[in-house]
C-alpha cells in the first residue's frame, strides 16, 4: 500500500480514526465506576439460621426466662464503607410501628443498640439470644420488668399488654448520615429516602418459669 | 415597593414550601461529643474509597473504627461514678479516630495519584494499541496486494 495515493492516505486516517475510538471508549469504560444500586439488607432468623423456628417449639407464647435464640443480619450494598445501627425496641398493641411513607421510628422506647461499621459488600450477623427474666400480671395485663439480651439485664420501664398478648419487638436500622454527623432512620439512595425494620411478636399470658424438663 | 414586597411573600412561601416538604428524619443523639470526630473519619474513609482506595487498603480501617465503637460501648455502659476511667477511654477513642482520618487522608492522595496513573496508561495503551492496529492495517493491505499480484503473474493460459 503506497501512502503517495490520497486515496489510501485517507482510507488510512479513516482506519486510525476508528481504532482509536474504539480503543479510547474501552479504556473510558474501564477506569470509569459503574453506577449501582444502594440498599442495605436487613433480616431476622430463627434458631437454625432459617426463616423459620423464631420461638421455642414454635410457640410465641414465651415463659420466663425462655431463651430465644436468633440471628440479627445487615448486608451493606451502599458502594462504600457504612456506620449502621440496629435499634431494638419493646412494643405492645398500641405501639406505632415505624412509617416507610413519612420515614418516622417506633414510638416504642429504645432497649438496646448495636453498632458496627461495614465495608462495601460485608455481612454483619450475630446471634441475638433474648429472654424476658423479669414479669408481673396485675389487672388483666402483663408488665414486663426486665430483659436479658446476649446475657445483658436490660430494665424495661413498665411495658405491659392486654392479657400479656401483642408484645412485640421492633428492630430498626439506623445508618450514618456524613451530611448531618448523626444516626437517622433509614438511608439515602438516588435522592430518596429508604428504611429497613422488622417486627416480631410474642405472647406471655402467664408470666411463669418454664416447666422442667420431664 | 409592591413588586419587592411581592418578591419577598414569594420568596418566603417558597422556602416554608421547601421546609414542608423535606422530610425531617429523626436522628440520634448518642456519642454527641464524639459525634464531629466518627463523621470526619467515616467521611475521610469514604473521600479513600472514592478516590480508588481498594478494599484491603480500607479494611484496616474500618477495623479500628470498629474498635473506636466498641470502646465507645464500653464507656457509655460504665456507671456514673467511674468518670475518670469513661474519660479515659473517650480519649483513646478519639485517639483511634483521628489516626483514622489521618490514615485515610493518607490513602486518598496516594490513591488518587495510583488512579490517574492508571487512567494516564490505559488511556496511552489505546492510542498505542491504534497505532499499532493501523500499521496492522497497511501491513495486512500490502501484504493482500502482493498476494494478489503474484497470483495474477502465475496464471496460466491453457489452449481448450
């Protein structure tokens, strides 16, 4: 191929043209982060590490001093490293859950927080064994004094339910928010504002000790 | 006047609208004399990872910030007469995060001098690799041409 014809001189800018924006495109693609999507996972398990299982003998109507055994869980997806915070709280029929719309907590008082701080993609779980060691039944309703979580006594300021029926436990997940130097509820991701809780409830009709082993 | 004033009703009735309508989380009011200190070392963790700090340089860090929450723990679950010893472990949490920040503002500029390198050479290895395809390019045509040219010198004219 002979560079003195203009015709294959041009045919030879067009050729080097392509093959440099192909070749510079790729390299764009390559150094520039791909956008993804932000969220946290957040979840409860049973005993066994399953959906499943959350009470003894799959039975919410606890005792006292009933050991529950469960596994708390968050997975950061966010892209980077975050400071989250599982809020535990103690809730009744009247509590009012957490609302997604207006991104409020549980009005229920706060038992118990843990912290951690997660790297981009980690799972945080842990074991959350819980058990009520300290209740009254007086007037048709069940007063639970104390709780024990991961073998700390918790004072509990005098939650009580109908006929110990619809106690709750609200879990809620408190992130970092870099803007403001706190913890809210929930997390910001592509200009909107998401939250993540959980509830379980439970029963303690007769706040009495578990039976003995036969 | 009247125009100003109306600028000024408006103005207001824009920013109540704003306020109204941006939701007010709640927040936590924990750690509070803490709270500047864990703010400024997440947000330097994060400047670290913007700039393409990787996550084994980063994981270090966010094991001591860890440890930093854990002493945290165990200051605010002592009872109010052990002050000294809460203060105590306070300061060494502080301690923890300013080495964090100071760790990872030390990892965003060599990060972001490793970055543009990178993006320098990948960018130089594509001009490279199109110079390299169109001398390719001249080469395979020249090479076609010859081919072509001797395979038309070596045909052969048979009487039928």
């Amino acid at each position: 191929m002979k560079l003195t014809s203009t015709q294959n001189k041009r045919s030879l800018i067009a050729v080097f043209i392509v093959l440099i924006v192909i070749a510079e495109t790729v390299a764009f693609v390559t150094t520039t982060p791909r956008p993804q999507e932000q969220f946290f996972q957040f979840y409860v398990l049973g005993s066994n590490g399953l959906a499943a299982d959350y009470y003894p003998q799959n039975n919410p109507n606890l005792n006292l001093a009933s050991p529950v055994s469960w596994y708390l869980g968050v997975t950061n997806s966010m892209g980077n490293v975050q400071l989250v915070e599982i809020r535990l709280k103690l809730g009744n029929e009247t509590t009012i859950p957490p609302n997604d719309t207006t991104d409020t907590p549980a009005s229920a008082p706060e038992l118990v927080a843990f912290d951690r701080a997660l790297m981009d993609n980690e799972t945080w779980e842990f074991p959350f064994v819980w058990s009520i060691t300290n209740a009254t039944s007086t007037a048709g309703a069940t007063h639970i004094l104390t709780i024990q979580i991961n073998n700390e006594t918790y004072n509990v300021s005098n939650w009580s339910a109908t006929n110990g029926y619809n106690f709750r436990l609200i879990l809620e997940l408190w992130v970092w928010q870099t803007n403001s130097n706190t913890l809210a509820f929930g997390w910001n991701s592509n200009g909107e504002h998401r939250t993540a809780w959980l509830q379980l409830w439970f029963n303690m009709t007769t706040p009495t000790p578990p039976p003995p082993p036969a | 006047m009247t125009r100003a004033s109306a600028w000024l009703i408006l103005t207001t009735a824009i920013l109540i609208a704003v306020i109204m309508i941006s939701p007010l989380y709640p927040s936590a009011q924990i750690n509070q004399p803490l709270q500047p200190s864990f703010g400024q070392a997440i947000v330097a963790v994060n400047n670290a990872e913007a700039a393409g700090a990787t996550p084994n340089e980063t994981a270090p860090l966010v094991a001591l910030l860890n440890k930093a929450l854990a002493l945290n723990q165990e200051a605010s679950s002592l009872p109010p007469n052990q002050t000294a010893q809460g203060n105590t472990i306070l300061s060494g949490v502080n301690q923890i995060l300013t080495n964090v920040t100071n760790q990872a503002n030390d990892l965003t500029t060599t990060s972001t001098q490793r970055t543009s390198t990178n993006k320098i050479i990948t960018y130089v290895a594509g001009l490279i690799l199109a110079v390299a395809g169109t001398f390719a390019y001249v080469f395979g045509v020249e090479l076609y041409q010859r081919y072509r040219i001797k395979r038309t010198f070596q045909m052969r004219i048979k009487a039928k």
